[in-house]
C-alpha cells in the first residue's frame, strides 16, 4: 500500500483566441462569442484522454465597467453549451477581472490562477499543458511550473491536441 495521492494531470487552455475567436476589443456578450471551429472537437479530445480541462482567463472588461461578472456567466454558460454539442465539456473556469493598474496577483502574465487550480484540483504539473496564444500564457504557465504550447491565435486548437494526446 502506498500513500501517494494521485494526482490529476490537466491542460489549462486560454480562451480568447483559443478556444473562441479573438476580436478586436472585448467579448461582452454571447454574440460576441464565436466558438473557432474544431475547438470543441479538441476539448472533447482532451475529456477522453483524461486531462481535466481549464480556463484561465484574463478579463479586465470586467473592471473596466465593460463587462458584468453575470454577463461573463450567461457567455460561459453559451460556451459550455456550445460544447455540449459536441459532448464536449470544461471542468473549470477561473477568471481575472482586475486591469494592468490594479496590480493584483492574478492577472496573466501571474500566476496565481494556475496556481490556485492546481492545489483545488490535486493536478500534478509534470502530467500537465498549458496552451495559449500570447506570451503572457506563456510566461504565467511557466512560472506555475508547466510545460507550454503557444498557438497561433484563432489556430486550430484540434491539430495542437491530436498531436498532445498521441
Ligand atoms: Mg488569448
Ligand atoms: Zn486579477
């Protein structure tokens, strides 16, 4: 008998520019929200291989008064039902709603999302991803201690997971 804990292994996916396209300005409304295709494809890859799958977002429209906290639930509740289509599904959401000047210590490139998804979901770093577009994913994912995949933004997030998972 051993007392190791198993842990989860995960991939932490940005969102905008990963899993919906990236616009000019900011999401502030479900149709505002374009799924890229092949997104969801690529998470439902994901929920087969057994990688707990979570967002770790910036969204400073919040603090910005661009944005509520109960609209950005009504576009996550849009895209998970988007992914549901496709029997697809995310196990979290952990979102910064704080600006640059607010300084706080979770807006990407920090680290302290990742870092509180980690112990929330016993992931253990050395099984896990994190895939972003911009080099503030980058750099937060590296500080949490994880390996990283830039893709290109609004990419093909499925071609990236394939290859992940293979
Ligand atoms: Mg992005
Ligand atoms: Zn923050």
């Amino acid at each position: 008998m051993s007392n190791d804990k198993i842990m989860n292994k995960a991939v932490f996916l940005d969102r905008d520019g990963v899993i919906n396209f990236k616009r000019d300005g900011y999401v502030k409304n479900v149709n505002e929200f374009v799924m890229l295709k092949d997104s969801a494809k690529a998470i439902k890859l994901l929920n087969e291989n057994n990688f707990l799958v979570i967002i770790i977002t910036n969204q400073s429209a919040i603090n910005r008064k661009l944005l509520t906290h109960d609209a950005l639930d009504k576009i996550h509740a849009f895209m998970k039902e988007q992914l549901s289509k496709d029997r697809a599904f995310v196990d979290d959401i952990y979102y910064c709603p704080h600006r640059p000047d607010e300084n706080c210590e979770c807006r990407k490139p920090k680290p302290g999302l990742i870092l509180d998804a980690i112990l929330e979901h016993d992931i253990s770093t050395d099984k896990s991803w994190f895939i972003g577009d911009s080099d503030s994913d980058m750099i937060a994912a590296q500080l949490a201690g994880l390996a990283t995949i830039k893709i290109q933004e609004n990419g093909s997030l499925f071609d990236i997971v394939s290859k992940l998972v293979s």
